[in-house]
C-alpha cells in the first residue's frame, strides 16, 4: 500500500503538470452589437440575437431567445454570429451569467463570445472554470451605473490550467451531472405541456356556450407580494420568487405552498407554479382561490392563458393592474369538470415535484465538486 509521503508526492508531481496563466491566454473574446432598432428590415427573422434575460436561468445551455435579427441586421452591425458550444457571457448589469449555445447565435454589447483555443483549452472546461471564477469577475467589475466586465478584466484573471486531457474530464465529470439536470428540465416541460394540452382541450375547444359567464376575480385573488432587502434574500429555506421566478432563498416563508406567481412590474405574463412555502416580493402578486380548490392547479392554466402578457398599464412605472386583472372576463366551467380536471393532471405535477427535488439535489453535487475539480483537491484522469 503507498503511503502518505508516495500519495502526496504523486499528486505534486501531478500538480506540476499544471501551469498559471491569464484567462486572456487560453481564450478568444468576441465582442458583441445591436441592429439599429430603426431599421425593420434588420429584425424579427431567423437569426437569434442574444440578451442576459435569455439564460439568466442557472442553466448550462441556452437554446432560444426572445429577439431575432436578419442577415442584413448581422451585417450591418457590430454583432457576431457565435457558434454551438461557444460561451456566452454577461458583461454589463448582472455580470458573470454564462451559459453554452445549443446552436448558432448572434448577441448584444453587454455580452461577450468566448471560444476556447484550439489546442490549449475546451470550451467545456473554460465554462466550468468561469463559473468557479464568477466571484472574480464581480470583484473586478468596473463600476459606473452598471457593474462591467472589460476586455482588461480577463487579463487580471489569474487561473491554473491542467493538461488538456485531463480538462476533458474534469468537464466529463460536471457535464455528466448538467446533463441529468438537463434532462430532468425537459421532462418537467413535457410534462406541463401534456397537462397545459388537456386544459385547451376541455376548457378551451370543448367549451360549453352554457357556461357561466363570468370574471376572472370570480376564480382568483391577485394578491401583493411583499419588501424583502436583498440581503434577505440569502437564507437557505424557502425560495423568495419574483417577476421571473425564483431570486434567492430565506429562512422564513409568507406564503404555504403549492402557491402561484406572476409579475406585477417588470416581466408579465411569466406564470410560476411552486411547490414549496415561499415569499413572494413586491414585484409580483401571488395567487390565491376563490373556489376552493387546494390544488391550484386549474388556476395555474387559466391565467397561463388570460393574455397578462399584454396588460402593462399606461402609468409612469409600466406593471399588471391588479384590479385589470380581475376584471377580464372569462367563461366558468362547472366546478364538477375543475376537480375531475385537477385530478387528471395530478400525477403529472408529482412527478414535476419528485423532478424538481432531485434537480436540486444534482445542482448541490456539481456545486460542491467544482471548486475541488478546479482546484485540484479532487483529480480525475485524463485519457
């Protein structure tokens, strides 16, 4: 048996292999632009054009986006066309989010492209060690309205880099556990889909004209989400949920679950469906029954579908009405087909929660090994 001395040696001589360098070295940085949004023919094509608010969701791949531009737009502006597997970075605002493009994509100035170097690093590994980084990049940030990344700031990254075989696998490693969680999103997306199908089916297409006619404050209660200092927001408990979902966590909750969220400023029309006891801020409403129904999950449909999307009021700060809200008018099913209808679907959001936990669960696992990965205190062998 090797002792502790051969161990420790081994793992120096190992460590060797590793050198120091500037992130700058062992990356290329693409610089991103806007379309003039004056110009129609340079928008709403096939192309897609990124923004923060399209992967600012904790997941490694970003696969659409909200806007999209022309071939005339991408030639007559500054922005790039990135490649699948290129990193996408925030530069401006909420610096530090990443993620990985699924498919070819262009993207704005507050962003940069990052593209491993052939040879030297993968683009695998360099997102991993971004994301281990992040903290830097926010210490570094220069100031301003926004916090910023420059181009200067990846000169003043200090990183170790093992040998390129070995940063495969360590990218092995954590893409193994991102993938799981990956896939464990997609069923959760599949899942509300077959059961968002059901509901157009028998409340939508089947609608009966002998429903009750009535308003949506007759199913629902929009009710104001509360203060909470962003300091607060740091607990470990029960998700704190906002405009676009959730924010942070706390050590206490103001809502018992399952409860529903939607924006009140900001984003509209982002329908949250959640399973634990949470607190709601004040840019959101939370969504309380008027019949009774323990589930919420009719509920949760319903409003999917009442178009909030489309209701910013006309005020200074643009945000959902809430006496709009309850105001539009909608058909009600008897409550006999709401009950049967939440009964078809419960397995479906079982399933979501059992998904859910074991999301949480993985996220915990990668989180944990990636320092040690990138550290080194844990090793996995290169081929």
């Amino acid at each position: 048996m090797k002792n502790f001395y051969n161990e420790q040696h081994e793992q120096g001589e190992a460590m060797s292999e590793w050198r120091e360098c500037k992130l700058s070295e062992i990356i290329e940085l693409i610089g991103g632009g806007t379309p003039k949004t004056t110009i129609p023919d340079y928008w709403n094509r096939n192309i897609p054009w990124l923004s923060v608010v399209d992967f600012n969701n904790g997941r490694k791949y970003v696969s659409k986006t909200e806007k999209h531009i022309t071939n005339n737009g991408l030639e007559n502006s500054s922005t790039k066309l990135l490649n699948t597997n290129d990193i996408i970075i925030s530069a401006r605002g909420t610096v530090g989010v990443i993620a990985i493009l699924s498919k070819p994509m262009t993207f704005n100035q507050s962003c940069y492209g990052i593209r491993a170097i052939n040879d030297i690093s993968c683009n695998d590994f360099i997102y991993y060690l971004l994301k281990d980084t992040v903290s830097n990049f926010q210490q570094i940030a220069h100031g301003g309205v926004f916090d910023t990344i420059t181009r200067e700031t990846f000169d003043n990254i200090d990183v170790f880099l093992p040998p390129l075989p070995e940063q495969k696998a360590i990218a092995g490693v954590l893409s193994s556990l991102d993938d799981k969680i990956d896939l464990l999103h997609r069923q959760n997306k599949t899942l509300e889909a077959m059961a968002e199908a059901l509901f157009r089916k028998w409340f939508v297409e089947e609608a009966d004209e002998g429903w009750e006619e009535g308003k949506l404050g007759d199913i629902v209660e929009f009710n104001y989400g509360i203060a909470l200092k962003e300091e607060k927001r740091s607990g470990n408990g029960y998700p704190v949920v906002g405009s676009s979902g959730i924010v942070g966590f706390h050590d206490e909750f103001y809502v018992k679950s399952p409860g529903i969220v939607t924006g009140r400023k900001g984003t509209l029309g982002v329908i949250n469906y959640i399973f634990d006891n949470f607190t709601p801020i004040d840019t959101s409403f939370y969504i309380t029954s008027r019949i009774g129904s323990d589930l919420l999950l009719f509920e949760y449909f319903l409003l999917r579908n009442c178009g909030l999307e489309n209701m910013n009021s006309d005020s200074a700060v643009p945000g959902l009405n809430r006496n709009t809200a309850h105001s539009i008018f909608i058909s009600i099913p008897p409550k006999e087909l709401i009950i049967m209808f939440n009964d078809a679907i419960k397995p479906f959001f079982e399933k979501i929660k059992e998904n859910q936990s074991q999301i949480r669960t993985l996220e915990k696992l990668r989180d944990a090994l990636l320092p040690k990965l990138m550290s080194g205190e844990v090793r996995v062998k290169g081929n």
